[in-house]
C-alpha cells in the first residue's frame, strides 16, 4: 500500500516535535544526580566532622579518668597529701574553680600523654576536706582535667574521696563546664 504525502508530513512533523524533549529530559536527570551526590556529600562530611569530635573527647574523657584513678590511688596510699582546699558553700573545697589555683597546684601523673595531640598531659588537682558530719573521716575532692587533640577539647572529672578506717568511698562525678 502506498502511503499518501500528507501522512508522511504528519509523520515528520511529530518526529521533530519529540527530538526536541531529549535534551530537558537529560539536563533534568543530571541536575537531579549532581543534586543527590551533593547532599550524600555534605552528610558524609558531617559525619566524618561529629565521628572526630568524639574521638576528641574519647581522647580527653581516657586522659582525665586516668589522672583522676593515678591520683586517687596515689593519695589513698599516701604518696600525694593535697593542698588544704579553699571552702565554698556547704564547704566543698573551690580551689579547682579558679585558674591560677589550678594552675599553680596541679600535677600532672603522666609526664606525657600519648593520644593527645597537643601534647599536654592531664592534670589533677588535690583539695583536703573537713566532712562537717564526719570529723573522724580524711576527705579530698580530686579534680582531673584531659586533653583531646586540641587544647581546647578538654574533659573535667571529679572524685569525691573519703576515708574512714578501712573504708574507702569514692564518689564520682563529670564536670558539666570547664569552670574556667
């Protein structure tokens, strides 16, 4: 059968109207994929971002736990005495609050500290106590400070020390901001 001109025009004429959507088409799916690998992007380097502050303060959180047990093992063995502690309310010793105190009176246990990259040990501060409920009792309040890999990641740890006899209690507690 012979096909007549005027449905072969019809024909072309629907062939270079459907010629014209491809590229829209591929433009829009492309725009599309740049958009999704974007969005995977900076989820990925939010994660990578928050997965580093932990370790950081994984690494400060290891540093002040373990100058906190050195020192408290230390002063229940006698090795360390503590400084007398400036009483504040309810008279809880103070002196760790106050940045030249600490400074000026905190030891370091470890002359190093090996996942730190800042290079500073953790410090611990010893304050002596008198429990007005229980005179007979030897208290110290031990405040520990870690650093992360940078010196401004730090971790403050605190131990509650009583002895009374043979009894020993400890009492610990994170230090919800750095005091200073």
């Amino acid at each position: 059968m012979i096909s007549s001109p005027c449905r072969h025009k019809r024909r072309l004429h629907r062939h270079a109207h459907d010629r014209g959507i491809a590229l829209p088409v591929v433009l829009l799916i492309a725009a599309m994929m740049l958009a999704t690998s974007a969005a995977w992007f900076e989820q990925s380097v939010a994660a990578a971002r928050n997965a580093a502050g932990m370790a950081d303060h994984l690494i400060a959180l290891h540093a002040a736990d373990s100058a906190l047990s050195t020192c408290a093992r230390n002063v229940v063995n006698g090795a360390l005495a503590g400084m007398p502690g400036m009483s504040g309310v309810g008279g809880e010793p103070v002196g760790w609050k106050s940045q030249t105190t600490f400074e000026a009176n905190a030891i370091a246990p470890f002359a190093w500290w090996p996942t730190s990259l800042s290079f500073r040990a953790p410090q611990c501060l010893i304050e002596k106590w008198q429990l007005t409920n229980r005179a007979s009792a030897q208290t110290w309040l031990v405040t520990a400070r870690g650093y992360g890999r940078k010196v401004d990641s730090q971790m403050w740890l605190q131990l509650q020390l009583v002895v009374e006899g043979s009894t020993i209690e400890k009492h610990w507690r994170r230090v919800a901001a750095r005091p200073f």
